[in-house]
C-alpha cells in the first residue's frame, strides 16, 4: 500500500526557505530539465499565489499553484501542476488536483476554473471535469489547450 499524499495550502509568505527551494527544484526539474524546456519559471507571480503543496513521508512530491480571478486569467486559475516522476503512478496528478480545486472554491468562492493544460494532458484534466476551449496554442514551445473547469 502506498502512503497518501498529505496536502498544505499556503501563501508566499507563508513558506519557509526550505519549502520554496524544494517546490522551485521541484518545477526545474520536471518542467526545464524533463522536458527539455528553457523557460523563465520565476515569472514574479509566485508572490501573488496560493501554493498547493503535495507531502509525502515528509518531502515534497507535488505542487500547484492558484491564482484569484484576475491575477492570471480572467477565471480562478491553477497553474505548474507538477508531480516527481517516480510518484505519478500512485496518482497523486489526480491528488494535487482535487486539493486545489476544493482550495479554489474555499478561499476564492469560485466555481468556474481555467488552466493552460499541455495538450498530452486534456484526458486527466477531461477527468477532473475540465473540458477544452478555444483552439491548440504552443506555450513556450509546447503544445497547449485552455480548459474550464464549471460546478
């Protein structure tokens, strides 16, 4: 049996040194290493979000990002929706998700949620009921789709 994924909400102010160093090692490794993308992942809105933070025996093994309509889209948003390679077979992807859909509509009072999904990814996210709109963009060199999430 795997252990569960423990998740803590927090602002920027909020993390410890040792937190930000592990969340932003965290999104290099995955988003600018895995997969081979040179991007400015310190983009100054770290400060404005509210950190999902996914736990396991103690170390950070997922993460996202929140904003508040208006701080990044026109919608509620969640954004570098990451998971360490050897622990998204335990679906923690679906973990993270969830825990930041329910943080949305607690701290924001929102219901209605946009992401920029990779478009690999528009199957899980079909699953957590975001479905596409618009049409296929490249961000940063990868192919994207906006999706909304309504309930």
């Amino acid at each position: 049996m795997t252990a569960m994924l423990k998740t803590k909400t927090k602002t920027f102010q909020e993390l410890t040194t040792q937190e930000l160093y592990d969340l932003l090692q965290l999104r290099s490794e995955v988003f600018v290493v895995e997969q081979d993308c040179v991007y400015q992942d310190i983009d100054g809105k770290d400060q404005k979000a509210l950190h999902i933070i996914g736990y396991k025996k103690g170390k950070i093994v997922a993460y996202t990002r929140l904003f508040k309509p208006g701080d990044y889209f026109e919608l509620a948003s969640i954004g570098r929706v990451v998971v360490t390679k050897p622990q998204r077979r335990h679906k923690h992807g679906f973990d993270i998700m969830i825990a930041s859909i329910k943080a949305i509509k607690t701290h924001y009072k929102e219901t209605k949620i946009k992401i920029s999904a990779q478009c690999y990814l528009k199957k899980f996210y079909n699953n957590l009921d975001f479905f596409e709109v618009g049409e296929e963009y490249l961000e940063d060199g990868i192919p994207h789709i906006g999706m909304i999430y309504k309930k």
